[in-house]
C-alpha cells in the first residue's frame, strides 16, 4: 500500500514524493539499478568523475535508496580514473580574498589564459578562461594563440555579446592583458580593469581552484596525445556549471539561470502517472 510519502507510478515502481518542489519525485532505487545509476552520475562527460560529495549532490535530485552515501563513497574510492588523475588533496588552496560581493551575475569577472597547451588537431593551444565572481559561472574558449588581438576578440565574442559588458574585470599583469587594446577596449566598453599583482597571483583565486577542476575533468577523457582536449572543453564546462560550488553552496548553472541543470537521462527516472 501506498504512504503519503511514497506511491506506486503506473510502471510498478516506488516514488517518494520531494517537498519542496524544487525537484521532481525521487525514485527509490532497486538494488539491481543502482551501479547503472553510479556510473551514469560520476563517469559520464557530463558528470566529470567528480568527487563523493558532489556525485551524492547529483544523484540524491532523482533517487533514493537505504545506505546511498555509502555506496556513492565506496564507488568513487574505488573508481580507477580518479585515483590515477585526482589532483593531490595535499596542495595548499589559494587564500580567500575578502571582496565586495557584486550585486549582480557578471558584473564582477576574472578573466585568465591558459596554456600553452598540447597543440589540438584544430590547432587550438590556448584557453582563455573567464568566472563570475558572483555566481562561480565559468565559460572557457580555445585559442590558436594568445595575441591582445584574438584575447580581445575571444572576449567580446564569448562573453560581451552573450552575457553584456561587466563593470569590473579583473587580469593578471600578462602581456595580452597589458597591451594597449585589451586596454583601450576596457575604455571604450567602460569596464573598470582591476589587475592582481605579481607578488600575490593568488587575487585570482576562484580562477586558480577552476583551472585545477578544469585539468581533472579533461583528463578522464582526452586522447593520450592530448590532441582533442578542445573538443571535450564544452563537456568539462557542462560538468563545472552543474556542480555545487563550495562558496555558495549552490551550482553556478542554478545561480545564472534559477532552475538545475537537466541531464539527458534524467527522464529516463521519472515517474509515469
């Protein structure tokens, strides 16, 4: 018989029902689908292999089932991928910078450029890497080179033509960053251009913790040649945005667009009625 927590769908299958109406109704998982589920939420492009806490969050928006963090614990320590590639928990994290919190989604955004990078059959050897420092939302674009003139480009292209113009936006001293177009461009826009200093790179510490992420994710799923991590970016980014972040407490996808991040096999889980 049926609870007032949980129901039968029309399939036979045992739903609890969500509160909060955030979410849908979970499935209570049966033993039998459980690792099929596991490996959905960690091992997928979309899902990033990333760590117990963060595979939990994901799977506890669709299931349930007795003993769930357990098994999530127990399939991520043991997964072959992230104990040959996590990076060492070891390493001492950039100090938090006490900053005025923006009073809005890309008002505030800290701009980087990686690489040089394994060159890519598309010849892409650089990714320029731009967050919100409100809501943790990051995009990333692959360059062929680091010139002001492709960074400026990127930039405008990638981020002023989809997100609008921020107020304030935050570099390292780089050359491409220095140079008198990325500086002309910053006036003409009326972007205030705030530079974190050689003697303490860590300003951009948000940016520095995303690049760290951004190197896990891609690996679980480059060639070993390292020739198509341009192709996979779009995928590590989808995995990124969808994750909780640990200084909000929230996904930085959740915080840009009020609603989660559905995954393609979500619907796969939802009750027939």
């Amino acid at each position: 018989g049926e609870t007032e927590d949980y129901y039968l769908d029309l399939d036979g299958m045992l739903y609890k029902r969500t509160i909060d109406g955030r979410y849908e109704d979970m499935l209570v998982a049966p033993r039998a689908l459980i690792p099929t589920i596991l490996g959905i939420y960690h091992d997928l492009p979309l899902s990033g292999h990333v760590g117990i806490d963060k595979t939990h969050d994901r799977i506890k928006r669709c299931f349930t089932w007795p003993r769930m963090t357990e098994d999530v614990k127990t399939y991520v320590n043991a997964c072959v991928s992230c104990a040959k590639r996590k990076t060492s928990p070891h390493l001492r994290p950039a100090p938090l910078q006490k900053r005025d919190v923006p009073p809005r989604p890309f008002y505030q955004i800290a701009l980087d450029v990686v690489g040089p990078l394994p060159v890519t059959n598309n010849g892409n050897k650089y990714i320029l890497t731009v967050q919100d420092a409100l809501t943790k939302y990051v995009e990333a674009f692959p360059m062929q080179d680091q010139t002001a003139t492709t960074v400026a480009k990127t930039f405008i292209q990638g981020i002023i033509l989809r997100h609008g113009a921020p107020k304030q936006l935050l570099t390292d001293l780089g050359t491409n960053f220095m140079s008198r177009l990325f500086q002309e461009m910053c006036e003409v826009l009326q972007i205030r251009h705030l530079k974190t200093t050689a003697y303490r790179p860590q300003t951009n510490g948000a940016l520095e913790r995303f690049h760290r992420t951004l190197k896990d994710l891609l690996s679980h799923y480059i060639r070993p040649d390292q020739r198509d991590w341009d192709e996979w970016l779009p995928f590590a980014l989808a995995a990124y945005a969808s994750m909780t972040h640990s200084s909000t407490g929230e996904s930085p996808f959740f915080l840009i667009y009020g609603r989660d991040m559905d995954y393609p096999y979500d619907d796969i889980f939802k009750p027939l009625r």
